[in-house]
C-alpha cells in the first residue's frame, strides 16, 4: 500500500531541477556500464531513466541494441566462451584453434588489444 504515495511523491518532484536531472543522468550511465559489462551493449532503458518517457528516439535506440545483443549471443559469445573454456583447461573437440587465432589478429589489427 506505500507504493502509490511513493509514486504520487515521485512525481511531485520537479524533473527540471539540475539535481533531478543530473541523478537521471548519473542512474542512466551507471545502467549503462552495468549493461556494456553484462551485454556487451548499453541499457535499452536509458532513454526512459534520462527523460522519463519513451519518444522515437528511443525505440530506435532500443532495437539497435537488442539486434547487437542478437549479433553478440550469436557470434562473438561463442568465441569468449570457447577462450574460457581453454583457460581453464575445458575444451572441447569442438575449439577451433583456428578460428580464435584469426580472430585474436582482427582485434589486434583494429588495435583494440596489443600484441603479445
């Protein structure tokens, strides 16, 4: 039964503060890097912590990022899994050695890890 005066509260407060709106944004960007952590992508629910309403822009926001996540479980987690399973002395007949190497080239070739 607290829920609804908490909500009434909620929404008494004035949204154009900037300590309203620099929370949001704080709350938004910790979701994010939460999410990037955990999903590889930023929040789908950023656009509504910032503003508090969905527009346009968020929806196209958020089906970008459900279709990287769809392209990441698909492509890209196989691989870090595959990497963790040889880590720790798991693998599979499966792992192709080959394919992790090529693969570990591209990130060193776009730069984004440093060559051993």
């Amino acid at each position: 039964m607290g829920c609804p005066s908490i909500l009434a509260a909620a929404e008494s407060i004035d949204n154009t503060s900037i300590f309203v709106i620099q929370l949001k944004n704080a709350w938004a960007d910790n979701g994010d890097m939460i999410s990037k952590h955990y999903t590889g992508t930023g929040s789908t629910h950023t656009n509504i912590t910032r503003t508090g309403k969905r527009d346009i822009k968020g929806l196209f926001d958020h089906t970008l990022k459900s279709c990287m996540r769809l392209y990441q479980q698909f492509v890209d987690d196989n691989m870090k899994q595959e990497v963790i399973d040889i880590i720790l002395g798991e693998h599979t007949e499966t792992v192709n050695l080959t394919e992790i190497e090529a693969r570990l080239k591209q990130l060193q070739d776009k730069g984004e890890i440093e060559e051993q």
